[in-house]
C-alpha cells in the first residue's frame, strides 16, 4: 500500500492484516500520525508491542523500516551521520603534493565521503519509510536535543554540506520503557500513545491469531494464567510475544489442558529469572493444583 490511510478503520484493519490487532487508541493515533506527518512517542512496559507497532505499520504501509536502537552514550555519529575518514586520507594522499588545502579540503567533504547513519538515512530516503526510535529513555537530554531539528523540520544541518531536508515525510515513532521522564521539548512535537498489557479479550485474540490451532478453552486459560503471572512483583512480566510463545509450546507438545503439571514443566517459556520462577511457582502454582515446585533446569 503506497499512499497514506483514509479513516481509522483502514488502520485497523490494514494493522490487523499484517499480524497486528491495535486497540482503539492506537489506530487512531497511527493514523493522526500518517496523516499530519507528526511522531509518535509510544510508552510502556517493556514487551506490550511498541517495537512491534512500527513494524507492523512498515508492513501495512508497504514502507522500508528505518531503525535506530537506542543505548547510554549513543552521539550524533552514531545516529545521524559521520565522514569516512580513512577514505578522506585516501584521498589527500593521492592528491598531488602542490595542491592547495581549499581545494583538498572541498573535495573530501563531499557526499561520496558520507556515511549515513539511521536517522540521515530516514530523511535522505527517495521512497516513504518508517522511522523507529526505539528505547529513547535510554539516552540522555543532549541527545534528545539533536532530536529536536529532525523531529521538528524533518531535516538535518551538516555544517560542510548545509541543510540536508527530507525528501519524503517518514511516519517516525520513538519508544519508551519509561525509565526515565523525558524532556517537555520532545512531548510538544510528538503525538502520544500509552500502550499497556492488553485486557484479556484482546490478548486472546492476539494468541489465537498467531496460534489458530489453539483451542479457544487453553487460549483462554493460557492468558488468564498470564494475567496472574503479571500481577505478581517479578523482574520481568511476561511480555505479548511470550504469550504466543507459550501458546505454540503447548500446541506442540499436544496440551489439552493447563493443568499443574503443564504448567510447571513449561513455566520457563514465560519466566525468565530464576527468582521469579519461584515467586510464579509458589503463588500461580498452587492456584492450578497445589504443590507445583520449581521447573528443574
């Protein structure tokens, strides 16, 4: 699909078709986004399906998914564009030893001696994509400031080749795990969108569309299980995908039931440190039969 959506109901279902089922907000707010040409700052747990939004809107939007990972100490070199240096040296050292500085130093700051990095990527495209931020809490405030001229105009300055404009309108999401609060500069050009664990129903029919085998009775058990599991104070809730995770491991061991057994022997399949095993064995265990122990390694 190469132009833009036409309602919040195409959103749906084009998100939908592609293996995504969003709830009401974040139809709307995908589709805010596609259509006034404004990011999105997406927040949430860790594992309730941010990354996997823009992703999906990439496949929806038939666009080439730009994606910039996020990490303490990240720079502009790393995120927006750097001079390849060693091919510059190449170059001065072929040029003839009477040449004049002015000349070397014109023909080294050149495009060929670029290399972009994510974000010069994004906006230097000639086809639509979609830009993902992803995990953006995890950098600090003066990268949040070399942001602000991307997110704002869509363009980037480089002070020996000039101003470097978008020549499509990427649709840009930035995600957050919410460790850290991030600055008021970057909220005000950002639309927003809270994403949290899904309501059961909706769950469900997320496990049942990555796993259709899946009888609807285990299907139901499986995330009611899985909502217990995340009210308890873990390390590490169980995310989306682990649901499906577990529900394909069921189906593959030909589980008809969750009952104490099955729970304890595939427990590894949705807790994944070793404090939170016991914690989950002891309280959701119990709830499926009594004296379900630790899954042996």
């Amino acid at each position: 699909m190469a132009s833009l959506p036409n309602s919040v109901d195409e959103v749906r279902e084009g998100l939908g078709s592609v293996g995504y089922l969003p709830g009401e907000s974040t139809a709307l707010v995908s589709y805010l986004a596609a259509r006034l040409g404004k990011p999105v700052l997406v927040e949430g747990p860790a594992g309730v399906g941010k990354t996997e939004l823009a992703k999906a809107l990439a496949r929806f939007l038939d666009r080439r998914l730009v994606r910039l990972q996020c990490y303490e100490g990240l720079d502009e070199a790393k995120a927006l564009y750097e001079w390849n240096y060693r091919k510059q040296l190449l170059r001065i050292q072929a040029e003839a030893s009477d040449t004049g500085w002015s000349r070397v130093q014109d023909d080294i700051f050149g495009e060929e001696f670029l290399l972009e990095r994510p974000l010069m990527t994004a906006i230097a495209s000639e086809e639509p994509v979609v830009l993902l931020i992803d995990e953006i809490d995890k950098t600090d405030q003066e990268f949040e400031a070399l942001l602000l001229e991307v997110l704002s105009d869509f363009q980037i300055t480089i002070p020996e080749l000039g101003r470097v404009e978008a020549r499509t309108m990427p649709i840009v999401l930035l995600t957050s795990n919410n460790t850290r609060e991030l600055t008021e500069a970057l909220k005000r050009r950002c639309l927003y969108l809270w994403l949290d664990y899904p309501a059961l129903e909706h769950e469900l029919r997320i496990v049942r569309l990555h796993a259709p085998e899946l009888p609807e009775a285990i299907g139901r058990k499986l995330v009611e299980v899985v909502g217990m599991v995340r009210e308890l104070d873990l390390k590490k809730p169980p995310s989306i995908a682990e649901s499906i995770d577990w529900a394909r491991a069921l189906l593959l061991l030909g589980a008809d039931d969750i009952d104490a057994d099955v729970f304890r022997e595939t427990l590894s399949v949705i807790v994944k440190h070793r404090t939170d095993l016991d914690i989950v064995a002891e309280r959701v265990g119990v709830k499926l039969g009594g004296g379900v122990g630790t899954p042996a390694a």
